[in-house]
C-alpha cells in the first residue's frame, strides 16, 4: 500500500530500529513464509474474543509490519512502519504491554495515519506485544471500523493471554526449526563418518560405563553378529565373543579400568569365528576415579591370521600404528570431551576430527602403510579436484611422499585450517581465498615447509583466548619428532606454517 502517513515519532523509531530486537527477529527466519494455521486459528480466536472486524499477529521488521497471521482482510500481507499501529505497541515501556486506542481519529498518534483516512477507515485497535528471548517483536492486534468507548480489563487481559501463546508458538516452532536443521545437518555428518569408517572396516564403539549402553556404528555389529537396530549393552558384546577368548577380554577391560592401561586384545567373534583385535582407552573418569566413558575401535583381523608370519609382520605394523593414532585420539578426545563430557554430544563434536584421522589411515591402509602423497592430503580435505578446479584456493608446489605419522598429523592441521577457514576465515565470504604453498628444504635438515595463508576474508584479530581448534592446530604434530606448527593472527588473515623433517628416501 501507497505510504502516505506521518514519519514514526524518534523514539518509536528507536524502538523499531533496535539491533538486539531486529537479530531476535531475525532468527526466528520466518518473515515471508507461507500461512500457518495455528497463527492462523489464533487471529481468528482473537477477533471473536472481541466482536472486531479484523485480528491480526503482526511481526514489525525495521522497514514493515509482516502480517504472520490475519482475519478478516483481504489480499494485504504487510503495511509500512510509518501506518502500523503495532509500532507503537512494541514501543512501550518494558511493563506495559498492551496499546488501547478506542478512536483513533481523536488520537493524535493516528489522526493522520493512513490506515485511518483511507479506505480501511480504522477506529478501534487493541494490541498486546509478541515477547521473543525478552525482545518486543509485534503484536496480536484487533482493529474495528467503529470507535469504542471502553474495553473491559478481563478482554484486555484475555489479549495478553493471546499475545503470550503467540509468543510460545514463535518460541517452539523455532526451536523445532533449529532441531530439525541441526538433526539434518548431524544426520549427513553421521552418515559421511560411518561411510569413512565402513570404507576402512573399522567398528567403532563408545561404552556409557554407568549404564552399560554401547554406541556403536553397524561394521561393529556386523563383526560381533549384533542385531541391526537394538539397543547394545556391553553384555551382548561380551556373549558375542568366543567363549574361550572371553575371559582375555574381561581381563583386559578389567587393566584398563584398575590401572588405566589401554584396552589391546584379540579375540574371536562367538558366531563367526572371524578374528577381532579391539583397542580401546577410559576417556572419562568421575572424582572417584571410576570409568564413565570407554571408547575405541575394533578391526577384523582374519585374513591377517591365515599364516604365522604374515599375522606377526601385520600385528607389528598394527601395534605401531594403533598405539600411535590412540596417543593423537587422546589429546583430541580428551580436549573434545572437556567441552562435550554428555557421551552423545562428544559423539557429534568429535565425529569431524575423528573422520579426518580415519581418512588418512585409509590412504595408508591402501598403500600398506608406505606412506601417502602430499596431494592426497590436501586432496582429503578441499576436494579430489583441487588443482584442476580449486574453489577459492591456490596451491603451488611438487608433490611429495610423506611418512605415515606426518600424514595423519598434517590431515588433521588442514581439516582444523579448513573448518576455521569456512567458518570464521577467508571462505567465510565471498571474496575470500586460501594460498598453500610449499617447498622441499635441504638444510640443515631435509624438511618439507608448508605455509596456509588466508586472504579476502574478515578483519581478524589474535583471540585473548586460543579454542579447540587452535589448540589442535599447534599440537596436532606434537607426536611427529621435531615437527614445528606457527600460527598467526595477521589482519589480513589466518596464517600457519608447518614444518616436518623428511627421511632422504621420502623426498
């Protein structure tokens, strides 16, 4: 509709304008969406409550008022600020919630306002405020063409009552929009984890002590011969290990929990026969020292058994690896978990870093642990196609062998660099871009030399506290011998250098 009223007063507009009330509308992100019919039965209630012609549930944004539900008007969705009534509403004092205006045409506020000269010919309205997380977002109104002289206080009070289910139905179906997206968006991340994990043929698991519930993905189902989709406890495990392997498992479970060694045992599926050797560590103990949270893999080793000294060359190589990647699963899962200490939760936090590990042990199992391709790393993490079609990224160097620990520790330094980035760095906007550049360094050391350096992106400033990430950033190689990580705040962007000693065959 054409604007023809008078500018909002300053202070009304103050109001209006309001950052904090403008970002909690915001996130509700409903503003254009399609009818609701609980709105829309709520608008309906509303204008039988009080014999008006119209009812409305009104969200006021900085430049309109959105109708998110009406009753008894016709093809208008929407007024501007300068005509809406619900301005005003909004812009009471934080105790008063409702607006009376039973003649508007005597009213001074509205006298000229186009709603009322013009063909809506409006007399009466009554508004009580929409409250969001405290803020003042609109109103359920009712307008009438005719003017009043009084409105009991009990139908004052039933439209207070309205305005605060209003404000509850806003609240939950918001949290239900959230949820859904978050479980969506968990769901997808669960479901590239378990392919990773399936690809690797590792069955993980993590085992809530105090209720004996095992979490685990269907590969260890699979090699224990579980059921599809019941609930595990660590009993059905136990009955689904041989018989005469169980008490080797019980004792080692039983080390971990008295000693706080690590879980390392071999043992045969009950049903199967096949060979499982399952590693495990207590990640989380009460003030007591009792065990809350276990957690650990499991890998089907029969192939590996079919001769003696294959079985003895692959547990060695296995062992190495295992107690290697256990000690970069701990200082990851130990500093995840301090954040996340429900079982669940830490599930879904710790999901990403473990994925990124559980990549580059597929590349090494692919290659019989020999080693993996720089490009294979960086490959991992910004896509298969980076150098033919890099999105937003520019890579310059030869590729480079690199020694299995340097592969694993350096996937999880760029899966930290990479999420950060998209996050809160260059990739963060639109113009934003990353440089990856190395070189092979001969002295005094043979060493590879790898700087990520973001440009285009936000303004950044060093935090006063370092997170997770960054922490995991400048640790992450800690267990590589005389690897160096320097990370660096500069306005322009995120800046990291890594460097890695290289052996003379590697290079």
């Amino acid at each position: 509709m054409n604007d023809s009223s008078p500018p909002l007063p300053g202070n009304i507009r103050k109001v209006v304008d309001d950052p904090a009330r403008l970002e909690a509308l915001a996130s509700l992100d409903v503003m254009d969406s399609g009818p609701d019919q609980d709105f829309e039965r709520l608008s309906r209630l509303a204008a039988h409550i009080f014999g008006a012609e119209v009812a409305l549930v009104t969200l006021v944004d900085q430049d309109r008022q959105w109708f998110r539900a009406c009753f008894g008007v016709e093809g208008l969705t929407e007024t501007s600020n300068e005509a809406a009534f619900c301005a005003h509403t909004i812009a009471l004092p934080s105790d008063d919630d409702t607006l009376i205006v039973l003649d508007a045409t005597k009213d001074p506020r509205f006298a000229e306002n186009e709603l009322v000269t013009g063909p809506y010919q409006v007399r009466f309205y009554a508004g009580a405020a929409i409250k969001v997380d405290g803020q003042k977002l609109g109103s359920v109104c009712v307008i009438d063409s005719k003017p009043r002289t009084l409105v009991d206080p009990g139908l004052e009070q039933q439209l207070l009552d309205l305005a605060g289910l209003a404000s509850t139905l806003f609240e939950l179906k918001n949290e239900a929009r959230v949820r859904a997206r978050t479980a969506a968006a968990l769901l997808k991340e669960e479901w590239r984890h378990a392919l990773t994990l399936e690809a690797g043929k590792v069955g993980s698991w993590v085992w809530d002590v105090s209720t004996g519930e095992v979490t685990c993905n269907d590969m260890f189902r699979r090699m224990y011969d579980l059921p599809e989709t019941e609930m595990i406890q660590i009993t059905d495990v136990l009955a689904a290990t041989h018989e005469g392997d169980r008490g080797l498992v019980q004792a080692g479970i039983d080390a971990s929990f008295s000693d706080g060694v690590d879980l390392s045992t071999e043992a045969r599926a009950a049903n199967t026969g096949r060979w499982l050797t399952m590693r495990g560590r207590v990640y989380q103990r009460d003030a007591d020292g009792k065990p809350l949270v276990m957690m650990g893999a499991s890998i089907d080793i029969s192939e590996s058994k079919q001769t003696a000294e294959h079985t003895r060359l692959l547990l060695r190589e296995l062992n190495h690896r295992v107690k290697n990647t256990l000690a970069m699963i701990q200082s990851v899962a130990r500093q995840t978990i301090r954040q996340n200490p429900d079982p669940k939760d830490f599930i879904e936090a710790f999901s990403g870093r473990l994925r990124t590990i559980s990549d580059a042990h597929v590349l090494l199992a692919d290659r019989d642990w020999t080693g993996v391709q720089l490009f294979e790393v960086i490959g991992s993490q910004l896509g298969p196609q980076f150098r033919t079609r890099p999105d937003r990224a520019e890579i310059s160097g030869d590729d480079v062998m690199l020694p299995a620990d340097h592969a694993v520790g350096l996937g999880l330094i760029l899966h930290e660099l990479t999420t950060n980035a998209h996050r809160y760095g260059a990739w963060s906007s639109s113009q934003g871009i990353v440089r990856i550049d190395w070189e092979i360094q001969t002295t005094p050391v043979r060493g590879l030399s790898l700087t990520w350096r973001e440009q285009g992106g936000p303004v950044v400033q060093k935090p006063d506290e370092f997170g997770l990430g960054t922490r995991l950033i400048q640790r992450s190689l800690a267990k590589v011998l005389d690897s160096e990580v320097e990370l660096k705040f500069e306005p322009d962007g995120v800046v990291a250098k890594v460097w890695m000693p290289l052996p003379a065959e590697q290079i």
